[in-house]
C-alpha cells in the first residue's frame, strides 16, 4: 500500500499506472464494451473508415449522439469509397442489446455500452473482412496483455528458484546452471524463439499456441532474471542469519524461501513490470509473421500484420492503430517500472 | 564425555593456496561443565564453532572427527546434520543485531523454528514455549518485544532472544561464540548470569568462546587457550590462573593483569 501511495505520488508513474489499469479494465470487460462479437465479419463494410459520431442534429433538433448509414460507390481503381447517407440515422443507444456473451465467463448476458441498432459503428475502422477493429483490439488485448503478465510471472518464478539454488549452494550446480543460463542467452532472442516456434506443428490450436507462446517466451526470459537473483543470493547466504538459521538447523529449503529469495524481491518486482514489454513484443513479433496466434482469434501482433504492405497503411491508415496501443502499453509498463525503481532503491531515494 | 574434537584440521581455500585456521586440535567437553576456549582473533576459535556444527563454508577442507554421542558429525547425513543442529546443539553469535532475519518479526522467527524443529502444530503450545524460554532469559515485556522486528531492539534484548531462542529447542550442548563482545558491561555480566543458570538449571553443557579472561574467570570449569589454530594448553581455570606452562599463555594472562592494574 506504502509502494501504491509512493507510485501515486509520482506523475510518470500515475499516469503510467493510470492508463494499464484503464486497458486491463476495458480488455477484461471487452465483451461489454465491443459491439460486436470478435469473429463477426460484413463484407458489406470491408474496410470501412472510422464512423463519425454527430452530436447534434440541427434539422430534426435532436440532442443525441448518433450515426448516419454507410453508402459506398466503386471508382476507376475498383476500390470502395465509403459516404455518409444522410437520410438514415441510427442513434447511438447506451447500454443496449446486442450479442450474447457470458459476463465475466459466469452469467449470460447481451447487454453491451453501446450499439446502433441495425446500424453499423466502427470506432476505429474496419478490416479486409469487415470487422470492427476497436472490437479486436479489445478482445486481441486480453491475449496481448494477458501473455505478458503470465509470462513474466512464469520466468520471475523460474529465475528466482533457478537463482537462488545456483546462487545458494554455488559449487557444481551453479557451475551447471549459469552455463546453461549463458547459452540460453547468447542466442538472439527472435532467433531462439522462431526456432522453438518451429519445432512444433504450424496446425495448433488457438489455446495451444497461446500456451505455447507463454512457455516460449519465459524459457526464453528466466535466465537474466536467474543470473541476477543468483548474484543477489550469493552476497545474502553470507549474512549472519542464515548461518543462525543453518545452525538452528532449518533445512536449505526453508532457508532459501524465507531468508533468501525475500530479500531480493523488490528487484524481481522492478525487474518482473520491465521485463514485460519484451513478452508483449514477442507475442506480437510472432503473430505478426503468422506464427503466434491464428485468425480468427485476434491479438495485437496479428492486427497489425494487416497492415503488413505499404498500399494498405496508405489507403486504410487506420490498420495501424492496434500498433499504437502495443506502444503505448511498452511505454507504460517501462514508466511504471522505473518509477518502481527509483521506489525500491533507498540509495536513489535521497536524490 | 559428551563431545569429543579429535584431530582436527582446518584449512580455507585463498585464491591460490589453503590457509590453515586450525592445526590438529584435540579436546573433549564433560558433560554440565562450562569450558572456555581463549584466544585472540584469527586464533580458530569461532572455525572451531562453525566446525562442530559442520557449517564450514563450501570453499574449506577438512581433518579429523568431532564425535557426538558416539557419532561422527563430518561423516553425519544432511537430515541427520538437520536433526542435530538447534535440537541438540545450539549456536549462540557474537553479532545479536544481526543474527536475526531484518524484515521479520522476532515472533515469526521464534514460530518458524518451532514449527520445523519441533513440530508443534498448535498455537497456543507454541506461545506457551516462547513465553516460558523468554522468562527463562529474563526478557522483559515479552508480549512487546515479539510484536517488534530487530532493529527495533537493543543489543542485549537481541542477545536474550536469542539465547531463548536457542535453549527453546533444549539442546544438550550450547556454543556461545563470543556471545558479549558487542554488549556493554552491566548487560554482559548480567547475560554471564544468565548462563551459569541455564548451566544449573538444565544441566546444559556450555563451550564459551571469549578473548575476555574476565569472564573465564567467573564462568568456566575449563579453559582451552587458542593460538594460531593450536590448543596451547587445556586446563581447569584454577590451574591456569596459578601456573601457567605454555608461554603464549603467560603473556596473555601478564596482559591481561596489566591492563587490571
């Protein structure tokens, strides 16, 4: 609570924290918030552009927010040029019927907090297929950011046991485990991670590739963590009080738990929020070359591997939006990482 | 005899050779005695502790037997070395501040012990052995002084603590290792008390690890004096304070004397 206050305190890091928990809110609630369903396509709004919201209606004095329906002629080049059509008007209702959906994975429901009706509203666009892009990114976040918290909790768990093993009993286990460590490493990351990708079947399902990438990526990450902790384990088993507590005769487990790896956990903490940009990038790396998660299913990565060719952004520029959100959550997840350093480390706490 | 060094080698690992701490010592404890092992620092003394607890560090070699109730502690087993840590022998440190975990309460160090070396499963059991082995170290508010975490305590509150703490398990043998250095004079003569009880009330068997010849003066049955790893000379206090062989001995008490004026 003393950790919140302090990051409340600070501007980067309220704002930081501000806008994740705002996302992790809206990806957790994305059913409530999207209107439409992930998966639901109309060819009829193949990259439609964003739909201008109107506020007021002078002619028929209506206060309302509301849409106007979607028209498109084909030009010379055989594309679509969507326009306005000014006779129907579809307000935007609050809170209002749409597709069913489990709230929070336990009661049906088919409230949504907006929707038009028969109407169609793009917040942010349409893609190839028609989809609401605000839809996908939405539901391609719970994937995105759920990767890497999972992640990072997997490899901060790895490389705090890892760690505080080698770096606790040191001699030929630790010998073993930073060598392994080391070659862990010395891999490019990207390489090391299309090479594990490869190694498994192109044909997966949508959950078996999202559990596999999470174990792709913390076998990737726990070995810099493991190294550090390990050092930090070195320098804590030659306090006095682990030598009372070997000579109390408290076994090496209980040890490690208890007098060990809690006090290198303000690092871990610092070191598991910076660490999951790197999981939220990789995610996307993957799945923007096709390797990670599979259409229909969205993710941030996969949204934007639609704006892959250069024609596309500039016609469709709005394909690029999910890539926005991808950075501003790496800037946030930093900004806040930082700000939990300068917290955690009393020697800076004085500048 | 209770415990018996036979032999013993010490060597620590320096970046190119092994530095001896201690050369072929041999002594024995009785049982309920009190024996005080002198010497200056660097002289082996706190690797003799260490030693007899088989908590040498990785980088160490070592010689000979320390024999425990018919047993070899250097040839023990890893849940055997367990068993016989705290329960049987127990430590007691010079450095009381630090031999307590920071960021934990005394109260959770005391539970955390008790639950895994004794099993004791219920609360009130548990509470019931702080509380008896607090008094018996005479620490007073006890209620207060298990709610605060270590730095919140001084030097000689630490230091009952953890003799409490040691003597909870109710070992046979205790090793204070230089347990009063760090303390000031009037709670240091009241801790040597606190001992000379321990050792009548419990028939404990104490191995006294000082350089104050005070204190062997007032507490110990025997003395062993320590020079450059080597027993120089093992005595009852009486026959070392009257007559005194070895010269490294002699020096040390003539110091001594000096300095009493």
């Amino acid at each position: 609570m003393d950790i919140l206050k302090q990051i409340i305190s600070n501007k980067p890091g309220r704002i930081a924290l501000f806008i994740l928990l705002l996302l992790y809110f809206a990806v957790i609630f994305a059913p409530l918030f999207a209107p439409y369903p992930y998966d639901g396509d109309d060819v009829m709004y193949s990259y439609a552009p964003p739909t201008k919201i109107h506020l007021v209606n002078f002619e028929k004095k209506q206060f309302t927010p509301f849409i106007y329906a979607q028209t498109y002629e084909i030009n010379q080049y055989y594309q679509r040029i969507y326009q306005e059509d000014k006779t129907t008007i579809y307000p935007i209702k609050f809170l209002t019927k749409g597709f069913k959906y489990k709230f929070l994975g336990l009661w049906e429901t088919d409230r949504h907090l907006f929707g038009v009706g028969k109407g169609k509203i793009y917040l942010l666009g349409a893609d190839l297929k028609g989809r609401d892009i605000f839809t996908r990114i939405l539901y391609g976040g719970r994937i995105s950011l759920s990767i890497g918290l999972i992640g990072a909790a997997i490899s901060l768990f790895l490389g705090l046991i890892i760690g505080g093993l080698s770096g606790y009993f040191g001699g030929k286990i630790d010998n073993l485990t930073m060598r392994i460590c080391e070659m862990v490493m010395m891999i490019p990351s990207f390489y090391l991670m299309l090479a594990l990708r490869a190694s498994f079947p192109p044909n997966l399902s949508s959950t078996q590739v999202y559990l596999l990438i999470i174990v792709i990526l913390s076998f990737i990450g726990w070995a810099s963590t493991a190294r550090i902790i390990r050092g930090m384990a070195i320098s804590l088993r030659e306090n006095e009080y682990v030598y009372a507590a070997k000579a109390m005769g408290l076994s090496h487990f209980k040890i490690i738990i208890r007098h060990i790896l809690p006090h290198t956990i303000s690092y871990a903490l610092v070191a598991v929020v910076l660490r999951i940009p790197a999981y939220i990038l990789g995610e996307a790396g993957l799945s923007l070359i096709g390797l990670g998660i599979q259409e229909p299913e969205a993710s941030w990565g996969n949204l934007l591997s639609a704006a892959m060719g250069i024609v596309n952004i500039r016609l469709f520029p709005w394909i690029l939006i999910p890539g926005l959100f991808i950075v501003v959550t790496v800037v946030c997840f930093n900004m806040l990482g930082d700000t939990l350093r300068d917290i955690l480390d009393p020697k800076r706490r004085m500048l | 005899m209770i415990l018996e060094v036979k032999d013993l080698s010490v060597a620590y690992k320096s970046k190119t050779k092994y530095v001896d701490a201690l050369k072929n010592v041999s002594l024995g404890v009785e049982a309920g005695e009190i024996l005080g092992i002198v010497g200056e620092s660097g002289s082996g003394k706190s690797t003799l502790a260490l030693s007899i607890l088989n908590l040498l560090p990785f980088s160490s070699k070592n010689q000979g037997e320390i024999i425990f109730n018919s047993k070899n502690i250097f040839k023990a087993k890893e849940k055997e070395l367990e068993a016989l840590r705290g329960n049987q022998i127990g430590l007691i440190f010079q450095e009381p501040a630090s031999t307590f975990n920071p960021v934990l309460s005394i109260k959770y160090q005391f539970n955390e012990i008790l639950k895994s070396k004794l099993k004791i499963k219920s609360k009130k059991n548990r509470e019931k052995i702080i509380f008896d082995s607090l008094e018996q170290t005479r620490v007073r508010d006890p209620k207060r002084i298990l709610k605060s975490y270590p730095h919140q305590l001084s030097g000689g509150q630490l230091q009952r603590v953890s003799i409490a703490l040691a003597i909870a398990l109710k070992p046979t043998v205790l090793i204070a290792d230089e347990p009063t250095s760090s303390l000031d004079v009037t709670i240091e003569s009241q801790i040597i008390h606190l001992f000379k009880e321990l050792r009548d009330k419990y028939k404990l068997t104490i191995i006294f690890i000082t350089h104050n010849l005070d204190l062997v003066k007032v507490l110990c049955n025997r003395v062993v004096v320590l020079y450059q790893g080597q027993v120089r000379e093992m005595k009852t206090r009486e026959e070392l304070f009257k007559n005194p062989e070895d010269s490294y001995t002699r020096s040390l008490l003539d110091s001594f004397s000096e300095l009493e004026g």
